[in-house]
C-alpha cells in the first residue's frame, strides 16, 4: 500500500464530539475519515446532500444563538409543543 499522510485543523470541541460517536462505533478518528475519502471516491461527490439554509432556519438559529429562541428538555415537549 502506498500510504500517504493528511492534516486536519478543527476545533476541539467539533473533534471531542466526534472521537465519542467513534468511540460508541469502536472506529478510530483515522478509520472514519478513510471511510468518508473512500466514500467520496466511490460515489464521485460528497457522500451526503449539502444544501444552504433557508431565511426560516437561518431566523431560528439567530434566534437560539441570541438566547430568545424556543428550547425543549425532551422531544416529548417538543411533540407536545407541535399539537397545540
């Protein structure tokens, strides 16, 4: 195998979350990115739908980061919240 070396700069909190996640699928930070390059080469593109949020969901998290949006302790409340 002719290996090859790549660096990654992230935030430590977006690599904290993630090495959990990986660490509930016993796979390695290293492991989940070859799959993801793997994955990419495979389908030619981005392995997921990338899309630009709309005015709605651009209002709602301005409004989650301003502390004014509308938060739930569980998505029971949330359901609740929907039916009225």
């Amino acid at each position: 195998m002719d290996a090859t070396t790549i660096q990654v700069r992230l935030d430590k909190k977006t690599k904290s979350q993630a090495q959990k996640v990986f660490k509930v699928l016993d796979i390695s930070m290293s492991e989940a990115i070859k799959l993801f390059l793997r994955q990419v080469a495979l389908q030619r593109g981005i392995p997921f739908e990338l899309k630009l949020p709309n005015e709605a969901t651009l209002h709602a998290v301005g409004q989650l980061d301003s502390g004014k949006g509308v938060t739930f302790n569980s998505a029971d409340e949330l359901f609740e919240d929907l039916e009225n």
